[in-house]
C-alpha cells in the first residue's frame, strides 16, 4: 500500500508541475486587476477543495519564473498589514501564451482520455 500512495503522490507532484503555469497564467487572465501570491493561492484552494493540487510554497517560483519571461508582470506596493506585496499581472504576451498553452492542453487530454479509454485497435 505505501509503494501506491508513494506513486500516487509522485505522479500527483509531476502532474501538478507540469500545470502549474498554465494553471497560473489562467488565475491571472480571469483576475480583475493585480493579485499577490497569497490572494492567488487561496483563490486556487478554494477552487480545488479537498484536493491537494498546489501548495503556496510551489507557487511562488513559478510566478518568478513566469515573471523572468515576460509572461507576468509585477511591482512591489506596501501594505498597512504587514510587508509589501508584489502584486502580479499578466502582460500581453501572456495572454498570447495562455491561449497556445489551453490549445496544448486541450490536445494533450484529448489524447491521454483516449488513450485511456482505449479503442478498437486495442
């Protein structure tokens, strides 16, 4: 049973990786306006309930990253509650990825649901 869970967790962990841009730029093209790390997590957990899809800690890398890219845009605004706050945007190169990457995804569950499903040829 832990040699399950384990590979559970790994697959969940590889999958969640290798979403977790798309997922993000995603947040940020339906946001009103800028959004900082914490607003956007806990938009995702309130979105994904009992299903441990994205840490907050995971997060924050894949926005630099998306940032170091051009994709997001951000600055820096202080708060009255605490430290400042990067408030994260998405610039319009973003917006132009968003839509390739929803393309691939869509290709991408296209084939694995079929592969799955399995066909005639099987």
């Amino acid at each position: 049973m832990d040699e399950i869970n384990e590979a559970v967790k790994k697959f969940q962990k590889e999958l969640n990786s290798g979403t977790a841009a798309l997922v993000l730029l995603g947040v940020m093209d339906n946001a009103a306006g800028p959004m900082y790390g914490y607003q956007i997590a806990k938009l995702i957990e309130t979105r994904t309930q009992d299903v441990d899809i994205m840490k907050q800690g995971a997060l924050y890398p894949v926005l630099r990253s998306l940032e170091a890219t051009g994709l997001l845009q951000s600055e820096v605004e202080p708060s009255v509650s605490g430290p400042p706050r990067r408030y994260y945007r998405i610039t319009d190169s973003g917006r132009q990825t968003l839509v390739k990457w929803i393309e691939i995804w869509h290709q991408t569950r296209g084939f694995v649901d079929a592969v799955l499903k399995g066909g005639e040829d099987d």
